[in-house]
C-alpha cells in the first residue's frame, strides 16, 4: 500500500473500533470513533512501540511526516524516542515545580530551621520577597530568569528610596539561587546573583535618632511628665531613658520579673535580642536590670492597673486580652504627640544612645559598665566567649546616679561635664541582709551595693 494523501485521511470512516491506515516508514493513522491520531510505530528491544504524534486535523500530514522523520533519526542515534519524550515531560514537569517561588520558598523554610531565626525576622524576609520579588519573577522557572530581570525587581526598590530594603531582597535572591544550586535543580553557571548585581550603592549608615544635648534631653524630660496620655504609655515613656533597655525588651517585661523589694528587674533571655539557639539555650543568663527608686515609682504607680501577674505594659484597649502588649510602636508615637520627629530627633531606641553619650560625658562611668547595662557583650577578642563579668554591683549605684541626674536635667539646673573623675568599680560591698531598696540593691551573688 502507497503513501496516505489528504483525501484519503478526510475519506476515512470512523467505526465501532479504532484501526490503523500505514502511511510509510513507521507513521499511521489511528481512526478512533472519536478522532483520528497520528503514531510513529517502531520497535525497540525486540517489543513493539507506539507514540503519539498529534491529532489531525491540527498536525498535518505534512507535520506528521516531518515528526516521524524526526523520531526515525533519534533512533538511528541510539535513543529510545518514547523514553526521550518522557524525560523531556519529567524536565517539563519539574521546570513547573521550580519556580523562583517554590524555590524561595524551600530555602526560605531551611534556613529560618539552620539559622534559628526568630519568627517575626523570618516573616520580614518572607514580606519583602512577597512584595518585590515574587510578583514579578515568582511563576518563572528559576533556570530561565535572565539577569535584568533581577536587576529590575531590585531598582524598583531601590528608586522609592528604600536602597537597605533592595540590598536585603538582593541576599535573599542570592540565596535562593545558591539554595537551587544546593539541591541540584540549577547549574551554577546559571547563579549569577552576587554582590554586585544592580549595581547598588553601599546604603548610608544611619543611627537612631537621639538627643545628646542635657538642655534638650531636660526639655523632652519636662515634655514627657506633662503627658496626659494613657497612663501605661506614660509610665512605658518615662521609663525608657531612665533604664535605656531595648523598646522590644521593655514592651515585654512581666510582673513576674520585677523584684521590688530588691529594686531588680529579670529580662529572661527568650525576650532579649538573641539568636534564637541562645534564647533556648539553659546556659544563657538572664540580663539583670537594677531600678532606680525613680523606677520603682513608677512601677509601683501601674502595679494597681496591670498587676500583678502578667505583662506590665499590656494593651488597654477595649475588648483587650489581659494578656496582649501594648504596640511597639506605643512609645514612638507618644513621641510624636508631644511634637518629637522619630526620625530625626528622638525615637525609643534612641534613649539607649542618649544614655550610653550622657553617662559617659557627665557622669565619667566606665564604658564597660554601661555597656553590661546596654546587655552587650565584650568587644575584645574572644571576650563573649570568656569575658562573663556583668559589673552588677557597679551599675546598681550608676543607675540610680543617672536617674538622679535626669531629675537635674528635668528641673533645668546646669550639669556639668565630669572631668578626671573616674566611677569604674571601686564600691563598697556588704553581706546582703535584706532591707528597702532605699537601703541597697541586692545581686544573685548575695551582695549589696552601700548607698
């Protein structure tokens, strides 16, 4: 029998069960009662073979043939066409998987594991990948993302003004792309993204904004008493340049952490900012925080409201569990109410600077003493891993000096610099024998600083 030609494929009729008409050199025609369907037939390893081609009238007799021709020369080569073709569908199928997204998403899930980040830095890195990235590039098959498409997520970023933002979702991209490399569903000629990728500048660093000026720092004082807000901002406010903790560490303190009759407040280590292995881990000390009688009073003053369980700067809303927080941004906008800009003037973590400059310039403590105050760790050489001294005894009598002076500042008398004087441990020690706070302070070693 000759070659099919067009009208015999129209011509021929469907029946009640399917049959084949030969065309030449392996191609048939399949007539179902539903359709007609071009095979390529073949045999490999002695068993016969069928494979689809495509239904007619979409592929041709033409486009048939020039398929068959196709399948007959990879056979010639040694390749199995049925096995080729499912390989290239599995490609297909797993180019569908991994998207840019899916991919992001994998890394993102281990390396939040590996890294023990925390939950709210793990929901940043998520966010920023959400909104800049994978709108964009997300349904992409990661092996077919062309450079400029990166570059152009990471200028869009870049462009609104937000240069730190771009250059953390450029690490992110950087580390999904490695993270394919990893798993072997990207060659590394194709991880192109790097440190330079954009070509964004360096971001400029920037503190958080403070006030080092005593005439400035008494006015905000002044401003601060005279708020006539809720009375827990109130109390959250006027503690923060007095303690000068973290906003975070403040906003999540608990009754259950506050001795009164030591003047002590115990910040447990899951509520300091720590890697989250060292938060768990039962070696980890809790970071001791002596009050000054300033702060005593005014715990003492919410004690009625908040008391005596529970967070002590909790949320005063209507239909508030007792157990929420107030907002962390609750201290930055009382803040902004008394007319302060928070970014450029003063903002809450920038109470920890004011103290770190002022105790320094007008006081003349140690800097290391005030540095255990701030909870950070030595900065010599292998000083976090040997250096555990927490100069307890020192800070007991350096806050309540601090506190002292923010009351001369308040009342707008002239403080003036410390000179050669030199408060860098030399405290008088007694047996702890109980007593008020006014008396002393007592340490976890059993000690007490003389007033």
């Amino acid at each position: 029998m000759g070659q099919l030609n067009e009208l015999q494929i129209k011509a021929a009729p469907p029946r009640d069960r399917e049959y084949l008409l030969a065309d030449g050199e392996g191609l048939y025609l399949r007539v179902r009662p539903t359709g007609k369907v071009w095979v390529y037939r073949y045999k490999q390893l002695g068993k016969e073979a069928k494979l689809s081609l495509g239904q007619y009238p979409v592929v041709s007799l033409a486009a048939a043939r020039k398929k068959a021709r196709g399948e007959a020369e990879r056979r010639s080569e040694g390749i199995d066409p049925r096995e080729a073709r499912r390989e290239a569908e599995e490609r297909e199928r797993v180019s569908r998987l991994n998207t840019f997204e899916l991919t992001a998403r994998a890394w993102h899930a281990q390396a939040k594991k590996d890294r023990e980040w925390s939950t709210s830095y793990a929901e940043k890195v998520l966010r920023h990948l959400e909104l800049h990235i994978f709108p964009w590039i997300g349904a992409l098959a990661i092996d077919t993302i062309a450079p400029t498409e990166v570059v152009r997520c990471l200028h869009r970023i870049k462009e609104r003004g937000n240069l730190e933002t771009a250059q953390r979702v450029r690490e992110a991209v950087q580390h999904a792309f490695q993270y394919a490399v990893d798993v072997g569903t990207l060659d590394p000629a194709r991880n192109f993204v790097n440190n330079r990728t954009g070509g964004l500048p360096p971001p400029r660093s920037r503190h958080y904004a403070a006030i080092t000026d005593p005439q400035k720092l008494g006015q905000l004082l002044r401003d601060m008493r005279a708020y006539n807000g809720n009375i827990i901002t109130r109390a959250a406010l006027q503690l923060s340049p007095l303690l000068f903790q973290r906003p975070g560490q403040l906003r999540l303190a608990h009754w259950e952490d506050v001795d009164f009759d030591q003047a002590l407040w115990r910040c447990p280590p899951e509520k300091m900012k720590l890697r989250e292995w060292k938060k768990r881990d039962l070696r980890t000390p809790a970071h001791l925080v002596p009050l000054p009688t300033q702060a005593v009073a005014i715990l003492r003053d919410i004690f009625p409201l908040t008391g005596p369980t529970g967070p002590i700067f909790r949320s005063m809303a209507k239909r508030s569990e007792k157990t929420r927080y107030m907002s962390d941004n609750t201290v930055n906008s009382a803040l902004r109410t008394l007319g302060y800009d928070t970014k450029e003037q003063i903002t809450g973590h920038g109470f920890r600077a004011t103290a770190r400059t002022l105790i320094r310039e007008l006081l003349g403590w140690d800097r290391e003493v005030i540095e255990r105050h701030l909870a950070h760790v030595s900065d010599e050489e292998l000083g976090g891993s040997y250096d555990r001294t927490t100069h307890f005894n020192q800070r007991c009598r350096m806050i309540q000096l601090w506190a002292d002076l923010l009351d001369d500042l308040a009342a707008d008398k002239v403080v003036a610099p410390a000179s050669d004087m030199r408060c860098s441990g030399a405290v008088s020690l007694q047996s702890w024998t109980g007593g008020s706070p006014a008396a002393g302070v007592g340490n976890e070693e059993g000690f007490m600083v003389a007033a």
